[in-house]
C-alpha cells in the first residue's frame, strides 16, 4: 500500500512544489508526465512512497525487467521502496528529442545509516503515450569529486 503524503505537503521528489501539484497526479495515473524530467522525478517518488505498479507502468517494454514475470519485478520494487530511505533527487543535466531523452540525475539514499547516494544518467523513450524508463548507468556518488557538478559529457 503506497504510503500517505498530503497533497498540501513537499513532494517526495524534492522539486519544491507541493506534491498534489508535482508527482500525485501522474503516480495515480490522472496525467503523463510532460517530459522525461517529470517522469524521473515521479519514479524517483514512487520508490520513494512505494508505488510499485507506477514503477512497473513507467518500464518501457524494452527495459530488461519486463521480460522477468511482473509478480518478481513488484517484489523487488516494493522491497526497495521499504528498505531504503530516499531523502533527495537532483536533476544535474538532461537532453531531449521527439522521442528519446537523456537524464543525469543525483539521488540521495540511504539504508540503516549508510548512505547509498549514486548518479544515474538514464534514458527513456516515448512510447506514443508518454516517457517510459529504458534503462540507466549508474555509479555511487562517491566516484565523483563534486557529484552535482557532473554533466551528462563528463559522467
């Protein structure tokens, strides 16, 4: 059961804006996200708040996952979503075509103390319905000298 967060309230995904304006509309699927940006943010708090299916939604049918059985992929979103504490997301860069997009991103994780914070650069793709997740590099933010000066041409 996806966690409670008041529309009134931050978002999750650390944009600043209050979360019945940002991420809630599009976690219970009123809205697409208007561009690869605000999917990233979204999925960023759908682990966060736990909301495995929009996690599953958003995988563009390419991504590796949606060949494993849909049961497994949950379990293993809903297990990273109650065992990780997700404090914050900083979008570093981003480019964007018609149909294909590049996000550079920072999240700040935790888990029972130890911080887990990496950069992905992920991309996505539009599938003539909206931006889905087709897969990401990611690296601990620890490989990095100063990880939110990172761009896309020197990750």
């Amino acid at each position: 059961m996806p966690r409670h967060l008041e529309p009134s309230h931050a978002c999750a995904c650390t944009s600043g804006q209050r979360y019945g304006d940002c991420c809630r509309p599009l976690l219970r699927g009123e809205r697409e996200p208007a561009d690869a940006v605000a999917m990233m943010r979204s999925r960023f708090s759908a682990f966060a708040l736990d909301y495995p299916a929009y996690l599953w939604r958003t995988l563009h049918p390419s991504h590796p996952d949606r060949a494993r059985p849909e049961a497994e992929i949950l379990r293993n979103f809903r297990r990273a979503s109650r065992t990780m504490e997700y404090r914050a997301l900083s979008i570093l860069d981003s480019t964007a075509t018609a149909d294909r997009a590049r996000v550079l991103f920072l999240a700040q994780v935790g888990d029972r103390g130890r911080d887990l914070s990496f950069l992905e650069r992920s991309d996505f793709l539009h599938d003539g319905t909206g931006w889905r997740y087709a897969n990401g590099t990611v690296r601990p933010a620890t490989d990095f000298a100063a990880p939110d000066a990172t761009r896309l041409d020197t990750f």
